[in-house]
C-alpha cells in the first residue's frame, strides 16, 4: 500500500468516526470469515458498520480528532462497529454475538468524544433502545405538565366565577 492509499484510507477511516455517534472495539482474532460475515449481517440489518481496521491508521486518525486516549484500545487485531444511530444497539448486538462466540473480544469503546472501556461497553448495551428513553422522558414529563394545567385550569375557573359574580351583584345594585 503506498503512501496515497493510506492517506485516503485515513481521510476514509477519519470521516466514519466523525459521521458515527459512536463506535464500538473488538478484537476478532480467531473468528472465521464466515463468522465475520454473519456478524455483519446482523449488524447491517441496524445500520452498523463493521470494519476491520489497521491499527496504525486508526491511531493517526484518533490523534488527528483530539482522541489520543482511543490509542490504549489498538493492540492487536480491531474491528470497529460504527453505531448507526443508537450506539447502544451496536454494543448489545456485539456483545450478544460474543455470548455465543467467545472469539470475539469487546476492548471498549466511544461515544461521541468519550472513551469507555468494556465494562462500559456492557453497561450502554444493559440501556434500553434511544426510542424507549425519550419516551420515559416524554412520560415523566407529562405527568407533572398535566398536573400543572388541572391547577391553572382550576384557577381559571375560580377566577370567572368570581368575576361573574361581581359583575351580578353590580347588576344587583345599579337596579
């Protein structure tokens, strides 16, 4: 590979870190490529990408984005998932393929400019999909919003009632 190719599959590597939220370590070292492919059509069928990356390149990358901490993840042999849009399907997808696979290694991962080791890796993939967070946000947001409204509402009420009762005892006197 000359140095042309490496520049361009840097710039390559260096835009799928930008464009992801976030992005998933492994170490594969041992999996067939049929393994390897059975991965990654689990993981295109949630738009993650899967890709086996040099580790050299990839630390040129992490300096050239300010992540130089990203470089303690690159020994040995890495492939990166690119989370689509929800990185923590990336994380259950992988580690749920390495329940069943013990080749495959989670070494840690991103998400957006912080680092996580594996154990964190873990804990995003225990999270419940992006959709079911907002939704408990949007719930719990509800909850009180609905609240607020039965008391302005309330108030509201009281406050015509007392002005149509000062308008009739008005009434009351002016006859």
């Amino acid at each position: 590979m000359n140095k042309s190719e490496k520049e361009a599959l840097v710039t390559e590597l260096q835009g799928e870190f930008e464009k992801a939220q976030g992005a998933i370590l492994a170490d594969y070292r041992g999996l067939t490529v049929g393994e390897i492919m059975e991965l990654r059509r689990k993981l295109r069928e949630e738009t993650i990408r899967f890709r086996v990356v040099k580790n050299t390149l990839t630390k040129i990358v992490a300096r050239n984005l300010g992540l130089e901490e990203l470089e303690r993840l690159l020994e040995g042999p890495t492939a990166v998932a690119f989370g689509g849009g929800d990185t923590s399907v990336a994380a259950k997808l992988l580690l749920d393929y390495a329940k069943q696979n013990a080749k495959l290694k989670i070494k840690g991962g991103l998400l957006g400019t912080r680092i996580m080791d594996a154990e964190e890796v873990k804990n995003l993939a225990s999270l419940p999909p992006r959709e079911v967070i907002l939704g408990q946000v949007l719930g719990g947001m509800q909850g009180p919003l609905s609240g607020f409204v039965g008391v302005l509402s309330g108030l509201l009420r009281q406050f015509a009632y007392a002005v149509l009762a000062l308008q009739k005892k008005r009434e009351e006197q002016a006859a």
